[in-house]
C-alpha cells in the first residue's frame, strides 16, 4: 500500500526573515552567556558583555554565512525545518573545525602543535560536533520565525 504524505510549502517574507535574523543573533548571544558562565568566574557585567558581545558576532556570521546557504536553500525549494537543521550543523561544524584547525591547516600553526596535529584534528571534530548540534538548534528557531505554510 502506498504511503500517502502531505505535502506543506513553507513561505517566508522579508520581514520574518529579519525577525529571525534577530531571533538568531539572541540565541546566539544567549549561548555566548551561557558558556562564559560554564567556564565560570565571571559577574553580571562580564556574562552581560559575553551577550551583547555573543549577539553582535553572531548577527555578523548568521548574515555572512547563513544569508547565501539560506539563499540557496529558498531558490531550490528546500524549505523545511530539517533542511533548516542540516544547513546549520553543517555551517556550524566546519565553522568552527576551520576556527580549531588553524583555517583547515591553511594558515601557520605555533611548532609545538607539530607533534600533536592528530590530536589536535580529532579534537576539534569533536567540538565542532558539539557545537552543530547548538548552531542546529539555532537554524531550527531561527526556520520557526521565518516560515509558516502556505
């Protein structure tokens, strides 16, 4: 018997799509604070500036990185908040191994990490991993503040 689906087309607008531009950024900002605080030692005025901080990188990375796969993702009808999710781990996971591994080994790294290079890719797969399940789940709120069916 075969399997019948309903099918939804999601549609965004421009100003839904700055709403989740700022829904991002806070989320982003809020796991800035959240991880100054986890590192720990730091008062209100330092977890305050991790925010503000938090919320201004990741206004600047969601629109320099987010804004051409988002772009790409609604010219091809791939408008799903799975897709959503897909888009962001993987921004977010090679984002953040480029950030680990010395740009992809592109720029020079200090000679000490000569003898521990392997341990240091290793590493930063799994950070990176960890970190696209945050940066997924900021893609997610960002897809549930810009799209509703139509």
């Amino acid at each position: 018997m075969a399997e019948l689906r309903l099918q939804l087309d999601y549609a965004t607008t421009l100003d839904r799509a700055g709403l989740a531009l700022g829904a991002g950024a806070l989320a982003g900002g809020m796991l800035t604070a959240l991880l100054r605080f986890a590192h720990g030692g730091v008062g209100p005025i330092g977890l305050a500036s991790a925010f503000v901080l938090g919320v201004l990188i990741s206004a600047a990375l969601i629109s320099a990185l987010g804004g051409p796969i988002w772009l790409l993702f609604q010219r091809s009808g791939r408008r799903r908040v799975s897709h959503a999710a897909l888009a962001g781990a993987l921004a977010g996971f090679f984002l953040f191994l480029f950030g680990q591994t010395y740009g992809f080994g592109l720029f020079p790294a200090p000679p000490s990490d000569d003898q521990t290079m392997l341990f240091r890719w290793i590493s930063a797969a799994a950070t990176s991993s960890l970190m696209a399940i945050f940066t997924a789940a900021i893609a997610v709120i960002m897809w549930r503040v810009a799209y509703r069916p139509r």
